[in-house]
C-alpha cells in the first residue's frame, strides 16, 4: 500500500516529521482563502508541487498530470510559493 509517507520519502527523501516541520514554518505564508468561484488548493499540495517541480525539475505539464490541476495552476502555484 503506498502512503503519504512512502510518496514524500520517494519523491523528496523526506520523513514525514521532516515535513510536517517545514510545512508549519510555510503553511501561514501559502495559505489561500476558500472563495464561491473556486476550490481551495491546500498548503501541503502547493509545498507539494513547488518542492516536486524543484527537486525532481519535471516539466510543469508532467507535475500538472500527476497532481491533475492544469499546467497554468502548476506554473502560479511555483510562481507564488517561491515568491
């Protein structure tokens, strides 16, 4: 069975303490609010798609596949988490 710990230890070499750690320090400052027009993406999917596209350097359309959010929202969420 492939879990959220076997995901970030795979992709990012990370225990999931490690990560819990570093999404509490970035969560308050990636944090969007709920709106009617749209569906919250949460802070761990953001860390999770900014961390991806720079450690594994995929294209922003494979990471968009595998997170299956458009291309566009792959390159904002980056563009805003890295800012």
């Amino acid at each position: 069975m492939y879990t959220i710990t076997n995901y970030l230890f795979n992709t990012f070499e990370c225990r999931s303490q490690t990560w819990n750690l570093f999404l509490s320090w970035v969560a308050p400052l990636i944090t969007k609010k709920e709106t009617k027009m749209r569906e919250l993406i949460s802070a761990n999917e953001r860390l999770c798609v900014t961390m991806r596209y720079l450690v594994t350097g995929d294209a922003q359309v494979t990471i968009a596949a595998s997170y299956r959010v458009s291309p566009a929202v792959v390159g904002r969420l980056i563009y805003k988490t890295c800012l």
